[in-house]
C-alpha cells in the first residue's frame, strides 16, 4: 500500500505542508520521492503518522514525540497503550451521552431530572466510593471540588499531561529504575502528585509527610489492573513501583 502526499493529507486531516515539514525535521520521511518530487508514503510510513497524531493529541510536542518514536521501536505494543486510553476515553464518552440523553428526554417530556445523573461522565464521580474507602471522605470532597473549579480546557490539558506523563512511563519500561530517566520520571510523578488538591502529597509541610502516600501508590500500580495497563503492562508497573520506591528513599 502506498499513498501520495496528498492522499495522505486528505485521509490524516494533516495539510501536505505540515507533511512537508515533518520531513523537513526528520519526524516523517516519506518511503520514496518520485523521479517528480512527489513524496509517497507506504505503509510503515502510515502507521508512523498514526503514532505522531496520537501522541500529538497527548499533548507532546513534535521533540517528545520524535524522542517518543525513536524509544519505542514497536509499533504494535505502542499502539495497544494508546488503544486502552482511547477506549478509556470512549467510556467516558458514552457516560456523557447518555446523560444528555436522559437530560434531554426529561426535559421534552416534563418528567424531574435526576440531579445525580446529570454529570455522570463529565468528572471523577465514578471513582468517588474507591477514593473514600482508600484516604476518606474529606480527601475526595477536597480533589472533586479542585476539579470542578477548573474550566473544561484546564481539565482537558490536565488529563493531556496526565497522559503524557503515563506514556514516558511506558516507554522507558525495561530500563534501569535506579538509572537518570527512571529517577528523573519519579521526580516528575511526585512533583504531578503535589499538584492534586485532597492528596497526602499536596500541600504537606516536607517532602517526608507524602512519603507513605507515594509509596502506597506505587505498590498499587502493581497490584490494581488498571493501572498496570495505564503504564504498559505488568512489566511497565514495575518499573514505576520500583522507580518511586528509590525515588522515595533517595529523597522523602
């Protein structure tokens, strides 16, 4: 399979000039230039656009991404992370339809709407009952009002960060915990923990009063499923567990 420039644009949604200038930087190299200067893109070419625009959505810029491509030499295990956020993104999604569906049938037909189902996919509520069983009450009334004081852009950038954050994670699986990217990582993780109104971790006096919380995150990205998809697999957890748990000693 192979298709042209501008074939490619047209099925991207990325303008022949942003093709250009992939080029240009070394990101996107076409699989041939015809003895015209046309540029053709086969298949390998493809999927690696696939890749740039899903990491771009991410919200990495085009070095992250280009460092991002050249770590992670297997497409398919690259793809299959980004498949479990989509999917997680497409739940979420569905949440919110039917939602608005139910807002909407109530409306039309004079019927009370339920208040408790109005927002149903718009936040964190989902998580609300594991969050209080796990740090209390107070912790997820703190986190949940942070979260609704932010406008939909500022949630959106968070959770592109967020994500951004995970897939370093992956890619940096198989490495050396104790080595400068795995430190740097948990430095990064801890600093993005601090962040989260309701946490152990923000606002504590020292670095120490988050150390538990830190570490008891770490071991549950281990043993929870969920998160271990998040970071690319049991193999990926481990990684973080045992980066944060140096982390931890190092410096909390």
């Amino acid at each position: 399979m192979e298709a042209s420039i501008q074939e490619t644009a047209r099925l991207s949604g990325v303008t022949s000039r942003t093709l250009r200038h992939y080029d240009a930087i070394g990101l996107l190299p076409p699989s041939r230039v015809g003895d015209n200067g046309y540029r053709w893109y086969d298949e390998d070419a493809l999927v690696r656009l696939q890749r740039i625009l899903l990491l771009r959505d991410l919200g990495l810029g085009l070095t992250a991404i280009r460092d991002a491509l050249a770590a992670e030499d297997d497409d398919v295990a690259a793809l299959r992370r980004h498949l479990d956020w989509l999917r997680s993104e497409q739940r979420r999604l569905a949440r919110q339809v039917a939602a608005v569906e139910r807002t909407i049938e109530s409306r039309t037909e004079g019927r009370t709407i339920m208040t408790e189902q109005m927002f149903d996919g718009f936040d964190h509520t989902q998580h609300r009952d594991e969050v209080v069983e796990r740090w209390g009450a107070q912790a997820y009334d703190t986190s949940d009002a942070w979260w609704r004081s932010m406008s939909r852009d500022e949630q959106r950038d968070w959770k592109q960060q967020t994500a951004a954050l995970a897939e370093e994670w992956a890619r940096a699986s198989g490495g050396d915990p104790a080595g400068p990217v795995g430190q740097d990582l948990a430095r990064r993780h801890v600093a993005w923990l601090t962040t989260i109104p309701g946490t152990p971790a923000h606002g504590a006096s020292s670095p120490t009063d988050a150390k538990d919380y830190v570490l008891g995150l770490a071991d549950l990205y281990v043993a929870d499923d969920r998160f271990a998809r998040t970071y690319g697999g049991s193999q990926g957890a481990a990684f973080v567990r045992d980066a944060l748990h140096l982390y931890a000693a190092r410096h909390l």
